[in-house]
C-alpha cells in the first residue's frame, strides 16, 4: 500500500484590508446629517446678521436672539446626553432635528414682526442643536468600528470646516436672489435632513443602557452617573479643563482683538478676512493629517495641538507683520483639529458605551458654556487694562493649561491603562 504524499500546510493568508469608512453607506448617511446640522448651526447667525444689514431686525434684537439660542442649547444638551443614553440615538438625533427644523417657519414668521417669537424660535433651535451633539458623538460610536474612528472623527471635522469655509459666500450669493425669510426656511430643510438621513446598523453588542429594562433613574441621578463615568477617566477631565480654558481665554481674546487689531493697527479689513480663512484652511491641513498619521504618544500630541492656540493671541500682541499674524492663525487651526479628532476618537474608545452620550455632553456643555462667559468678560477687560496685557494672560493661559493637562499620567496616550497593540488605522502607519 503506498502511502499518501504529505499534505502541505497552507500559508496563512493576510486578513483582508479594511474598507475605507468613506464607502461605508451607514456611515456616509451619518457623516450627510452631521454636515447638513453644522452648516445649519453656522448659517444661523449669518443669516440673523444679514437682518440686520435690511433692517428687518435691530442689533440689540439680534443680540437677544443669538442669546435665546445658546440658553436652549445649554439647557438641552445635558437632558440630550441623557436621553442618547437611555433610547436609540438615531431618535434622539430624530426629534431634536426635527425640532430644529421646527424652529426655522417661527424664525421667518417672527422676522421683523415679534422679537418674542424669534427669541422663542431660537431657543428651540438651540435645543435641537444641543439635544444632538452628544447623540452624533454616540451613534458614531455604534456605526463605526474602533480601528476606523479616528479617520471617521477627521472626515465628520473636514466637512464642518468646509462647510465654514464656503458658506459665506455661498449664503451671500443666495441672499442676492432670495429673501431673509426664504433663508431661514432654507436652514430648516438642512435640519430635516440631519434629522432623517443617519441610518442604523445592526449592533454588536447592545447599544444605550444595558439595563434598560430595569426601572429608571431620574434625569438627575443618571446625568450623575455620567461625571462619574467622566471621573474614572483622569485624561478627561485634565483635557477637558485644558480645552474650556483655551476656548473661554484665546478664543474670545482672539474674537474681540483681531476686529480691533485689524483696523487699528493694519488699517484694513482684509487681516480680519485673510486671518479667519486661514485658520480654516488650517484646520482642514489638521483635519486631513490626523486621518492619516497616529502619533505614539497621541495624547501629548493633541495637548500640544491645542496649546498651539496660543500664538494667535500671541501674534495679535505684538507688533509683527500681518502675514505672522495669518500664519499664527493657521497654526492654531491646524492644531485645534489636531486636539479635536484624536479628543473625540479616545472619548468613543475609552468611556462606558452606556454613558458615551452623558459623557460627551459635558464636553459641550463646558467648552461650548464657558465660551459665553469669555466673551463678556474680555471686551470688559481690554477696555480696563488694555489689549496687550488681556491677550498676553490669554495667550499665557492657552499654553500652560494643555501643558498642565499633560502632566496627569494618562493624559499620554489618553487612556487609563496602556493600550495594547490592537488594529491599526486603514492609513497604515502609527508615528510622526
């Protein structure tokens, strides 16, 4: 009997490449509601400001209805995070869209008629604004596999910044043919599409709150629940103090100076301009490398990212050319999407599922309340003491609090514990 020829041991083949999360059709239909919701939170204010220029509403009128819409934001994107958490997100991003879009026909009724109803109307367009932040975050996190966040987190942040890039003259080319009223209607067509276009996917694990068949907490223990889900996360809370500093510091001195410095110093409007565009073109620069390149220490690289912020006050302070002072500006655009994406990618991959939402509510509610409050506070403060010492404790600020954020032990990699050595991104490489 003769004996069979051994059999050979196949080679092992390499896993198949992971597909671009770009021709992903779930993802791509969350990606279309995050765009359409951010250009319609933009428009707003923009289009609120060419009322102004027609006279259909005063500035006073105006300044009282962009207030109403960060009171509703506010208040709704601590109830939304909660909400996220205890049902679907894909209906919580539902409703609050829709009640975005409600807002926009109360708008255009309003418009030089009731500044109450306006006022009204903005407060539940803020409302829907804030009640879908923290679900986007979430859902995010559910349609998207862990290896493919980040570049998901770059491309929801790339069209944002188009979006703000191209809007205004797009907004301004719309408003030669079309009224003001007509716009507002318009800003609710891009709400309703936020509002229908996410699409669900079939979970891997159960999504929200496993307990969710349990009796419920109230709104108040569960959103408890969540700062205490933030509190198991060190690297949290130090980047999160880090990020509310720079926001409530250089990003309202930056907002009051560079007006005034433009024309004061420069004597022209065009630094304004030139400034403003490239901190956008900056921060698609910063957008489009974090998709593709991880740094080891990825925590330490997004801190330096955002401490990066500090050269626009820094630049306004100083008598420099204005070509320093555009290029400060693009330099904090760049690394402000350089903190945001991997900030957002380590939120999804490292707090309780269950509590994502809660969690990433308190990042808005902070970062996004405390923006107000520099405002008021600054444009008080330069006329009390002048422009440059105000803008050099800002930039001073923008530097030491993500450094003093680097100095918490997880703060380097933004994550408890070592991460092991898991998928890598699609790009390929990890390390600058």
């Amino acid at each position: 009997m003769t004996s069979s020829p051994p059999r050979s041991t196949p080679a092992p083949t390499a896993p198949p490449p992971t597909r671009s999360v770009l021709r992903d059709p779930v993802f791509l239909r969350l990606w279309s509601a995050t765009t359409a919701s951010g250009l319609a939170t933009w428009a707003l204010p923009f289009v609120l400001g060419l009322a102004v220029l027609t006279r259909d509403l005063t500035p006073a009128g105006l300044g009282l209805v962009l207030a109403a819409r960060t009171a509703g934001f506010l208040g709704a994107v601590a109830v939304g995070g909660v909400l996220a958490d205890r049902h679907s997100r894909r209906a919580v991003v539902l409703w609050s869209g829709l009640a975005a879009a409600a807002a926009a026909p109360l708008l255009a009724l309003g418009l030089g008629r009731s500044l109450l109803l306006m006022a009204a109307a903005a407060a539940l367009a803020g409302a829907g604004q804030g009640a879908c932040r923290p679900a986007f975050q979430a859902l995010t996190a559910e349609v998207v596999e862990p290896e493919r966040r980040q570049r998901a987190n770059a491309a929801m942040t790339f069209s944002v910044r188009v979006s703000t890039l191209t809007g205004p003259a797009l907004t301004a080319l719309l408003a030669a043919f079309l009224d003001i009223a007509t716009l507002l209607l318009g800003i609710g067509l891009l709400w309703l599409a936020a509002a229908l276009a996410p699409a669900a996917r079939p979970p891997r694990t159960a999504p929200g709150n496993p307990a969710a068949a349990a009796p419920r907490a109230s709104f108040a223990k569960e959103f408890l629940d969540g700062i205490r889900e933030a509190r198991r996360h060190p690297w949290f809370l130090a980047g999160l103090f880090a990020l509310t500093a720079v926001i409530a510091t250089g990003y309202s001195a930056t907002a009051v100076a560079l007006p005034l410095v433009s024309r004061d110093r420069y004597g022209t409007g065009i630094v304004l301009a030139a400034a403003t565009t490239a901190y956008t073109l900056g921060a698609l620069a910063g957008a489009f490398a974090v998709s593709r390149l991880r740094p080891r220490a990825e925590g330490w690289a997004a801190l330096a990212g955002l401490a990066a912020y500090g050269f626009a006050p820094l630049s306004l302070m100083l008598p420099v050319p204005a070509a320093v002072v555009v290029a400060a500006y693009a330099v904090a655009g760049l690394g402000i999407e350089l903190f945001n994406v991997p900030w957002f990618t380590a939120t999804q991959r490292e707090v309780a599922p269950d509590k994502l939402a809660r969690v990433s509510s308190l990042d808005f509610l902070l970062s996004y309340g405390l923006a107000p409050v520099g405002l008021a506070v600054i444009a008080p403060a330069v006329a009390a003491f002048g422009a440059g010492p105000v803008l050099a404790g800002c930039a001073l600020a923008c530097f030491l609090a993500p450094a003093c954020a680097a100095l918490v032990p997880s703060a380097r990699d933004f994550a408890v514990r070592p991460q092991a050595a898991g998928p890598r991104e699609e790009a390929g490489a990890r390390g600058t």
